[in-house]
C-alpha cells in the first residue's frame, strides 16, 4: 500500500452518538486511498469504537484504524495518533464535528501555489442544531504576528488547520484537557511560517452542544490560567505581556474568583481582550449566557 499523503486523526471519547456523523463526513474527501484515518479510543466505555470500526469499513477506508489507549484526555490521544501517522500532512477532527471540504485538495492546491507550504488555514462554523451561530474566518497569522495574535485571542479552531507535519516541533500538552489547542498552537509558530489562508472554504463544521467542553467555564479557566502564566514568563513587549495578564485574570474569573484591580492597569493591550476582560470582570455569570458555546 502506498504511503498516505494526509492522516486524519480523531480522539474518541464517549461520542457513540456522533462519531458515526464525522467519519462518514469524510466521504468529501475524493482521493481516499491518499488519506489514512487514525481514530484512538480515549478510554471509551461506550460502543463508539465499533461504531467507527464499522463506518470505516464502510467508506472503504482500507488505512482506517482504531486505536485504544487508557482514558488519558484528547491531547493524550491526538499525540498518540500523531506519533503512529505515517503522512507529510494532518489534519484533527473531534468525534462530533464534520468535515465540509476536502482537507487534500487545499493541501494540494497549497503546494501548487507554495511547495513549502508549512500549514493551510481554513474557515470552520459552528452549529447549533442546524443552525450557524459563529463563522471562524480563516486566521491570518504569520511567525511575526503569531505570538501577539495568540496572546490576545484564539483565531484557529483546531479544525481549521491542516498542517505539514515537519512544522510540528512541538505535541500536545498531555496534560492539558482544556485549551490544549490554543496551547498547541503557540508551541510550533513554525506552523505560520508560510501558512496558507483559505477564508473562502469552510473547512469543517463544528456542533455545539451541551457536551461541549466549551461550557466547562472553571475548567477553562484554571486551563485559561495555567497558559497565560507560563507564556507571560517568556513573553516580550508590553502589550504582550499585558495580554497574557488580562488572559490570567480571565481565567481567574471564569473559576469563579474575583479580580486583581491591577488587571485593570494592564495597558497597552489589545483593545478587544482589555474589553473582554471588562466584560467578564464586571458581569461574570451574565455574561456567559451569552456565549455562543453555552449549555442551552
């Protein structure tokens, strides 16, 4: 069997529901027997395993594997996946998203315009009952901007990003089971040395619903925490380091604690974080019953 040009690598836990839904999105892809899917079962206690094993099969995806691990969390198993790929490019897909495009052929129209494309970013949306209630634009990030741009927001869904794996310096925090994405990303900026931006494909489809992790607030705040106080101890300029205090002092909101009146003197910073951080400061719970991602 030739060797695979993209895998596509799926942590599975618990979605016996919807895993069915994503793998069989991956019907878009037109050149299947250049693609490998990796699907690494989290600790399922559910029948999602047999339910991908089945799809799989059923696409005709002869490279298709499931692979089983201990529960460890997504970052765990997208490492795991990671380490056993065996193509140039990947691209990650949770078990209860869609694919809405053919991730290769963005990769090949990438190396067709830049042979040493590190990364395509792509547009994703994210639906609610058939219903879109975010559209994620396709971020524009170089490795000179990527660090201020990270320090003040997270523009890339993880499925808006098909990457060429030789920009990977860096895997997933295996310890991180919140923001591990955002995370990720300011690990490897070698990923947007000479990304790729394609804001007119919408890439993958992201469901929202009351299992997201996104409604998981105090746990996205010690994660929100943890990230911004490590890289604020290796940050430079002052608008940076303000960001990742604002971002500290989010995180420390969202666990349900109070604020430091000194975050409100973190300035210069991006004006959309330092309105953000008023917000949640102010506000609090309020607040969240407006976040797109909320339980409902």
């Amino acid at each position: 069997m030739p060797a695979p040009r993209l895998s596509v690598l799926i942590p599975l836990h618990q979605a016996a529901g919807t895993v069915e839904r994503t793998l069989r999105s991956l019907g878009a892809i037109r050149e299947r027997a250049a693609v490998e899917v990796l699907v690494v079962d989290d600790g399922s206690t559910d029948d999602g395993p047999a339910r991908a094993r089945a799809v799989l099969a059923e696409l005709g995806l002869g490279a298709g594997q499931v692979l089983q691990q201990a529960n460890a969390g997504s970052s765990a198993a997208r490492n795991r996946a990671l380490a056993e790929s065996r193509a140039p490019w990947v691209y990650f897909l949770d078990a209860d998203d869609e694919l809405a495009a053919d991730p290769l052929a963005l990769v090949d129209a990438a190396e067709a315009a830049d042979p040493g494309a590190t990364a395509v970013l792509a547009a994703t949306v994210a639906e609610r009952d058939g219903r879109t209630v975010l559209r994620h634009r396709a971020a524009r990030l170089t490795t000179a901007n990527a660090r201020a741009r990270l320090s003040a927001s997270n523009p890339v869904p993880i499925c808006a990003l098909i990457a060429r794996r030789a920009a990977i310096a860096a895997p997933f925090d295996a310890a991180l089971r919140y923001l591990e994405d955002w995370d990720f990303l300011l690990r490897n900026p070698g990923l947007f040395a000479r990304a790729v931006r394609r804001d007119d494909v919408v890439l993958a489809r992201i469901h929202v619903h009351a299992s997201n992790k996104s409604g998981h607030y105090a746990a996205l705040g010690a994660a929100r925490e943890r990230v911004a106080a490590a890289q604020l101890a290796q940050a430079s300029g002052t608008v940076e380091r303000n960001n990742w205090r604002l971002q500290r002092a989010i995180g420390r909101r969202l666990q349900g604690r109070g604020v430091d009146r000194a975050s409100f003197l973190a300035l210069p910073a991006d004006p959309v974080l330092y309105a953000k951080f008023a917000a949640h400061a102010l506000l609090g719970k309020r607040l969240l019953a407006h976040d797109p991602y909320a339980s409902r």
